[in-house]
C-alpha cells in the first residue's frame, strides 16, 4: 500500500469519527472498503499515537487527539496562545505593503484576532474561522485561497486553494501544526495540509511556526515543514527538553 493511500484512509477515518463521535468498526469496514486486518493495523497504530480509542467493536476519538475540531482546540491553552500570538507581532513588519500569509490552527487564529484590528496590513488565509473573523470585524483587508472545505480543521484545500495561494508572495508565514512528536519539523495531517504549509513557506519571506508545548506529545500523520526551513519557532516553556535542544539545533526558538 503506497504511503499516500494509507494517510488518505486514515484521515478518512478521522473525518468519520470527528462527525458522529464514535463508530462501530463493521461501518468503518464498509465505509473504507478494506480487509479486517488492514483497519486493525490502522487502529493499532492510530491509538499508539493518542488519536482514537478502541472498544468492544467501537472506535472514538481519543481526547488528546490533536487534529480535534478547532471550536474545541481553541478552548484549550488559552492564555498560552495569546501570550504566543502576541510574541508573533513583534516578527511581523508595520506597513501598507505587508502580506501576512496565516495557516489553519487554533494558535494562529490567536495571532488573527490580533491582526484583525490591524487595517494596514493584508491576510491571506486558507482558514474559514480566519475569513470569519475578518467578516465579523469588517476588515476587508484579507484574501481567501478558496478551495474545498474539510470539516475537521475548518481548513480550506484542493486545486483552487493551491492555484491561488501559489503566485502570492508574502513577507510572514504563520503556520501550526497538530504535533511534532516523532518530527523533524511541524507535522501535517494531510497531503493537502502538508502542500499548503509548504507552499506558504516556499513563498514567504520569513516563516514562523506557532504552537503550545502539548504538540510535543501529539503526533502528525507526515512531515510538513522541516525545522530548518521555518526562521521562527515559537512556543511555551512547557516545551519537552530533548524536542526544545532538537529544535535549537536547526532554527531560533524562542519561549514564551
């Protein structure tokens, strides 16, 4: 089974399990169209990695998991995400001229709700939540890539979205990641995910990645954007030490 195939499958599961909570693993089989032993495989190794739980023919999706909808991320860590987003400011330069690229991620819908009282400088987003707010605030200074919405991130993919995204050139990057664990970088938890983060990173400037200490113990399906590619990495002192000494060694941490 090609590696590609076996994210897409798996975050199909998740898709299922974050709409209806909890399923019974005979709707998974007929859902996915795959043999017994290839989902047992799947969830072994989902559960290994804190994203479901399995009981007695059921499957739910575990609490700490770290790609849960962003309405409930975003009650978490609170006061940690805009200490972090307020940190991210000061990276970010004053001007008519600036375009601000802002990936999806609880954390930098924190740095959003600051920029959005900002009129002088532009957004690009492929974060409904992010185009929401502007809308609520009447900013009309932000472009949105389009694309076709996932339901799980709120997060705005597919054909559109890179086409778009691709001839923008911005002065920051602002990306999150669902975890790092076992990364050599920020973790993606699609394809889809993992173009964009690139893309935005490719096409930025200066790139800052965001996130709160607990993406240490979260794990991401594949790599996003390798350490040494992102300028800024910036979290809070709740970092592990050996991820705090493996990011040091690639690129500027800084500790709120």
């Amino acid at each position: 089974m090609k590696k590609d195939q076996l994210i897409q499958r798996r975050d199909r599961i998740l898709e299922i399990l974050v709409s209806q909570e909890e399923a019974r693993v005979s709707q998974l089989l007929m859902e996915l169209q795959i043999s017994d032993e290839t989902l047992r495989k799947d969830l072994i190794e989902m559960e290994r990695q804190g994203m479901v739980m399995r009981r007695h023919g059921f499957v739910s999706l575990a609490e700490r998991f770290a790609d849960e909808q962003v309405s409930i991320r975003g009650r978490r860590n609170q006061s940690l995400k805009e200490r972090i987003a307020k940190e991210v400011l000061r990276h970010i330069p004053e001007g008519n001229d600036e375009v601000i690229g802002l990936d999806v991620g609880s954390t930098v819908y924190s740095v959003a709700k600051l920029l959005v009282h900002d009129r002088s400088r532009t957004v690009v987003t492929n974060s409904l939540d992010i185009v929401s707010l502007y809308g609520r605030e009447e900013n009309p200074n932000i472009y949105c890539t389009g694309g076709i919405l996932r339901t799980v991130d709120r997060g705005l993919y597919g054909n559109w979205t890179r086409d778009n995204l691709k001839g923008i050139r911005m002065t920051v990057a602002v990306m999150g990641t669902p975890g790092i664990m076992d990364r050599d970088g920020i973790g993606a938890i699609s394809f889809d995910d993992r173009e964009m983060k690139q893309m935005y990173a490719r096409n930025s400037q200066k790139v800052i990645a965001v996130f709160d200490s607990t993406k240490g113990t979260h794990g991401a399906w594949i790599d996003g954007v390798p350490w040494e590619e992102i300028d800024i990495v910036i979290t809070d002192r709740g970092i592990l030490e050996p991820d705090r000494e493996r990011i040091e060694k690639k690129t500027k941490l800084i500790l709120v």
